[in-house]
C-alpha cells in the first residue's frame, strides 16, 4: 500500500496520504485490497502447431474493467453508528477525488438510492480504507495497461518477440506513446450509489496520478438495474417467480435446515448491536421471499438473512469486533453459505439471464464496437477502456452468465473482472489470408485466468484461455434466443 505515497502529487490528494496512517493501524488481513496472483497484464503465447507454421502478431485492443467497490461499513444499521461515521473519508476528501468527474443522470439514475443495499446515513458506505484500496487498484490497472516507456513512442517497433517469433505490439499493453492513458480515451459506468461512485472516483486518481489536466471524466448512472441481479423491483416478475422456485429445491431446503442453529447462533450474538427497522434492509437474489432460514419467524427469534450475516459479520471481523459467540470459523462458514446460495441460483442458466442479459449484451456490444472501430483518433473513436464501478453480486452475475469457471473465493473488496480483446494475425500471412485477423475475448478475476465452458476444445475437452469473439458472441445469442422460444412455447 505504500506506493500510494507517489500519487500526492495530485492536488488535493494530501489527505489521502495521511489516511496510509490509519490503515496501518487496522488489523493487517484487512489493509490490502484483493489478494491475488500476478496480474495478468501480458498477452497469451501461441506456441507454433509445427515448424513451418506462421508466427503471429498480437494485440490488445480493449478492455472492459467490472471491478467491486472498496471497504464499506455494514449495509445493516448499527447502533453504534458514531463509530462507524469515524472511518468514512472526510468531506474534503470526497470533495476532492470527485474534481474532473461529471455524472450523468437520467430518470433511471434512482434506482441505487432506492435498493436496500444502498443503506441509510453512515452505512453502506465507502470507508477511508476502501478508498484507499480503490486508489491502489487503479494504480495496479495503469501499472498493467501503460507502457510507461517515453523514450520508445514510435509506433509498432516497440514490442516483444516471444521464442516463437511472436509480436506482441507494445509489449501487450493497452496505452502507449502514440496512444497514452487519456479521460478520453476511456468510459466509466457505475451504479448509483455513493459507495460505487466513490470508488471509481478513488481508481480514477490512481488512474491519473497527475490529474487530468482540465479533462472530465463522465460517470453514467443510468444503468444501476442492469448491473445489480438484485434490483427491487426486480425487472421481471418472471425472474421473482423463479428465484422463489429455486430457493424452494430439496436440497436447499435440506441444507436451510443443517445451518439455522448457526444462524440463529450468529443473529442473537450481534442482534443486541443492530440499529432501528434492521429487518427491513434485506436484499440478494433469493434472499428477499421470506426467511431463507425457515422455522420460527417471531420477531425475536427469526434469524437474520444470510447476506446480513454474511456482510455484518465480515465488517465486524475484519476491524477485530466479532462477539466471542462467534469464532473466526464461524464467520468463514457464514460467508461461505451465503456464497452458496447466491452460486445455487445464480448457475441456473436462466437465471443468470434474466438477472444479467441486458449487462451482459453491452460487454458483447462493446467488443464488437472496438473491434470494427477505425481508431482516426477523434472523439468518435470507442473508449479503449471501460471501467464498470459495482458490487460482488455484478461481478458474480457476470461469471454465471458467461459461464465461467467459479472462483476459489468469493470477490473480496476491490476486486475487479477484466475482459480483453485481443487481435491475433499472421506475421506473413499468404496471399490469401493477408487480411485476415482473429479476434478473441480472455476474461480474468484478480489476475487469475477464468475459462468459460463455453470455449471447450473439441478434440481434448479441455477449456481454453482465450473465446473467439463470434463464438461468445453466438452462445449469448443462442441462449436468449432459445429463452424466447421456450417462453412463446410455454
């Protein structure tokens, strides 16, 4: 965390540099943003399948960043809130990272300020740590995305070759000298929350350490529903229909019934701290039908949802205030049950649809949109980067509707997806394939590589890095199509 010392050279940074100081007296598990591998910033090798076949020549044409927001305080209300105002930034702070960023609304930019996540007062809301971890994380993208190279600005002779012969043009980084990291080079999404807006507001100024010399940044807020698969109302009554019908299946029941005395457990060792009307700040995807928990529903012995456990007690650790009724594993069963769940009925392909389609379409639009843009250097050229400012359950929607590989751990704060595009062509190509390029899709969680079974090989069986772009685009297709089919049939 201490290079983030060198941004306080952006004006009105000084105080972020004085927070390293309250971080250092957190508990350590707590002070890093998402542990990860290293970051996947180089493009992937393509060995050659015999001596005489072509070398090729790679680059990164763009990328799309979903990433989660930084440390928060409990979205549930406390009582102790004097406490919990003390970690969030102070207003000068906020005043300053949100210089050189514009919002733009339209009449869907409430959604977030109506969602029980978005929490009330103190709660819910970014901390000094998580803004902390947001500078940090922008840093490690301009780290991975920016050939911080002055000297080597001429064009496509600055690369890497492989022991293959491979080109990778601009060492696989993303900006460089004829095309170096700029506001208007890159888009930014978030959903309407303070938490979110703050964060990508935080990225942004380790993004641009020295300022964006006069240059705004919008941040559009007018697609909070399509980033969250929990939106209240939710968009289609046939989506809360199904999540009722999955969170009633045998064997979520069965395990309802193996975990209550945890739950019950864990909602009497915090409910003495619980703020007024906490039962009302439910949410999650089949969280919101009733008690996920099941048996007595009075109001003293009802236990908490699993997400409210789940966040309220991840806070509560991570600062050291876990009652001693409940022990360090106990928290990690918690956490892991509700990851569970969200897993349980997320995976059901419709799902997934009906929750994340319409995110899920403008990733797939953007690819197409920067693979068939002529770059003449205008304002009219698309964003080589979009950065998407959202919640674990956006990053966990995205995973079970593209179908990738589950991660070993559910997104921690800061985490952040990153989907590239990548152009692929023949050094020499033949007369006939001269104007041939490929272009795929690598999709990654903190660094770690995220197949889809989607693009499963089919001589091995074995998944593969890298998705043609016409082959995702095509699954994503096929998929809605034959939802529509099965709907006008039903």
């Amino acid at each position: 965390m201490m290079r983030i010392a060198r941004l306080t050279a952006s004006a009105g940074l000084l105080a972020i540099a004085l927070m390293i100081t309250i971080a250092s007296d957190a508990p350590h598990h707590c002070v890093s943003a998402a542990s990860s591998p290293p970051p996947t910033s180089s493009l992937p090798r393509f060995p050659k399948s015999s001596p005489e076949a072509p070398s090729k020549k790679v680059r990164l044409v763009s990328v799309q960043v979903v990433h989660r927001h930084g440390d928060r305080t409990p979205i549930t209300p406390m009582k102790n809130e004097t406490y919990w105002g003390s970690i969030l930034p102070p207003s000068h702070v906020l005043e300053g990272i949100a210089k050189g960023t514009k919002l733009v609304h339209d009449e869907n930019s409430l959604a977030g300020a109506n969602h029980a996540a978005g929490g009330r007062g103190v709660f819910g809301q970014l901390s000094q740590l998580g803004l902390l971890q947001m500078v940090d994380l922008g840093n490690r993208l301009r780290e991975e995305l920016h050939l911080d190279d002055e000297a080597n600005d001429n064009g496509d002779d600055i690369h890497h070759e492989d022991e293959h012969g491979n080109k990778y043009i601009y060492g696989g980084k993303l900006f460089h000298g004829k095309a170096p990291l700029h506001p208007q080079r890159i888009k930014v999404t978030s959903t309407n929350f303070p938490r979110t807006l703050q964060s990508v507001q935080g990225l942004l100024v380790g993004l641009f350490p020295d300022g964006t010399d006069d240059h705004h940044v919008d941040i559009d807020v007018t697609k909070t529903n399509e980033m969250i698969p929990d939106p209240q109302p939710r968009r289609t009554q046939e989506q809360a229909d199904l999540e009722r019908e999955l969170a009633a299946r045998p064997h979520l029941a069965e395990k309802e019934k193996e975990m209550r005395g945890l739950a019950v457990r864990a909602t009497d060792a915090i409910r003495h701290t619980l703020g007024d009307d906490y039962e009302k700040f439910i949410f999650g995807v089949g969280e919101e039908n009733g008690d996920s928990t099941s048996g007595d529903n009075s109001h003293q012995t009802k236990p908490l949802s699993w997400s409210q456990l789940a966040e309220i007690t991840t806070c509560l650790k991570s600062r050291d205030m876990l009652p001693k009724q409940i022990t360090d594993a106990d928290q990690e069963a918690i956490s892991s049950h509700a990851a569970w769940r969200w897993f349980q009925n997320l995976r059901h392909p419709r799902l997934a649809r009906l929750a994340m389609y319409e995110m899920v379409q403008d990733i797939v639009d953007g690819l197409h949109r920067s693979k068939n843009c002529p770059r003449s250097g205008t304002d009219d050229d698309e964003p080589l980067l979009h950065v998407f400012s959202a919640h674990d359950s956006t990053l966990m929607g995205l995973i079970c509707a593209f179908h990738l590989q589950q991660p070993s751990q559910w997104p921690h704060y800061a985490s952040y997806i990153k989907v590239e595009l990548i152009e692929v062509e023949d050094m020499h190509p033949s007369e006939a394939s001269r104007s041939q390029k490929e272009y795929f899709v690598r999709f990654s969680l903190n660094g770690e590589v995220l197949r889809s079974t989607w693009s499963k090989d089919e001589e091995s069986g074995e998944l593969r890095d890298l998705i043609s772009v016409d082959k995702l685009t095509e699954m994503v297709n096929k998929e809605h199509h034959d939802d529509e089919v099965a709907m006008m049939e039903g």
